[in-house]
C-alpha cells in the first residue's frame, strides 16, 4: 500500500503516483537547485553557471522570493527556469488540506509577480508530497519533479569535493540532479560549499562528455 507520503529514496511509491524522479528520454542532466533566491548562495551559482554556459532549474521559495524579487528576475533573465518549492519551507505532510493549498497557491503568486511569468514545475520540501499536495499543484497545472541524484549539500559536515562526487559518480542521461543556491532552511554557510561543489561538477560533466538539460 502506498503511504501517505513519498520522497525520492522510495522510487516505486513515486512511480506508482507518477511523480518523476528523473527526465525520461533527455540527452543530458539536468541541475535544480532548491530553497532560494537567497542574496549571496543564488548570484554567486549563476556566475558559476554563465562561466559554463549551462541552464538550470531553480525551485523557488515563495516567501523569499517575495524578499527578493529582483533576484527572482535575475535567475529568469538570465534564461534559468523558474519552478515552485512551496511559500513557507514545512513538509506537506504536517500541513493541512488548506494549509497546502494556500501555500501553493501563494507561492505561485509571489513568483508569477516577480517574473511574469507562471512557473511550471513543483518540487515540496523536503521532497515529500502528500495526497492533497499533488491534488493542489495540479489543479494550477504544475508539474512534480524529484530528483535521482543529490550531493547531500546541506550537511553540516561535508566537503564541496564530496557533494561533487556524490553527484557526478555514475550519472546516466535524465538524471536529476539535487543542490541548494540557499543556506535558509540548512546548515549555515552551506550554499559557500555547494557553489565550489558546482564548479567541480561542471568540471566533471564535461569530463564525461555529459551535456545539460531542462525539465520541458
């Protein structure tokens, strides 16, 4: 039986309530990053990603898009795609029917009035969904989008070289892979590691002759 929630590392529940974990069928990976737009993390990972002429896909947080909103803009100027992480940084499976609704619901709004444009894929922190999470991104016909490959960059205790291996070692055309641009919702000071941590993996993709996608 499913449960009342899933995240990535249970890949048959994802599968079974058809929430992707990678993107079938892509020539190349695609990077996301979650919890910005945060004011030193999300400039410094789009400097590194215009060195290296690579997109990538950015989940928003609603409450500090509405922060930042210039920001917000930046990453969509600069041909990023903008995607939704919730309004506040909860767990959908804590929150009410309501309470998950209504964060959707101003999520999208913050970003849409930042960017201009309506965002279309949705990621939940923490990578868990409930039932009446996935009811409410559909109904605003958001996409749900997991990952298949993390660098754990929000530990504590980790090294940029390690998230980079733990990211890069064995990809596979339409992995997914998970980072953080933002230190809100993680150990303090993480995004520093996470930016070095991206330059060595834009340094291993070409290594492997692996090209970039985004989600369509």
């Amino acid at each position: 039986m499913i449960r009342h929630l899933i995240a990535p590392h249970v890949p048959q529940a994802a599968d079974a309530l058809g929430v992707p974990r990678r993107l079938e069928g892509a020539t190349g990976v695609a990077i996301t990053f979650d919890d910005g737009p945060h004011p030193e993390g999300t400039p410094a990972v789009l400097e590194v990603l215009a060195d290296a002429d690579i997109k990538a896909t950015f989940f928003l947080v609603g409450e500090q898009v509405e922060r930042r909103p210039a920001l917000a803009a930046e990453i969509a100027g600069q041909g990023h795609i903008i995607a939704v992480h919730g309004y506040e940084h909860r767990p959908q499976p804590v929150m009410s029917q309501k309470a998950v609704q209504t964060d959707v619901e101003r999520a999208v709004e913050a970003i849409e009035s930042a960017v201009g444009t309506a965002p279309a894929w949705h990621r939940p922190p923490y990578g868990l969904y409930s039932p009446a999470g996935l009811t409410a991104i559909r109904a605003h016909t958001l996409k749900p989008l997991l990952w298949s490959r993390w660098g754990k960059d929000w530990r504590r205790f980790t090294t940029p070289a390690r998230i980079a291996r733990l990211a890069t070692t064995n990809l596979l055309a339409g992995d997914v892979i998970l980072l953080h641009d933002a230190d809100f919702y993680s150990s303090r000071g993480s995004h520093e590691r996470t930016v070095e941590a991206l330059a060595l993996i834009v340094r291993e993709l070409k290594l492997q002759k692996i090209g970039t996608v985004l989600p369509v």
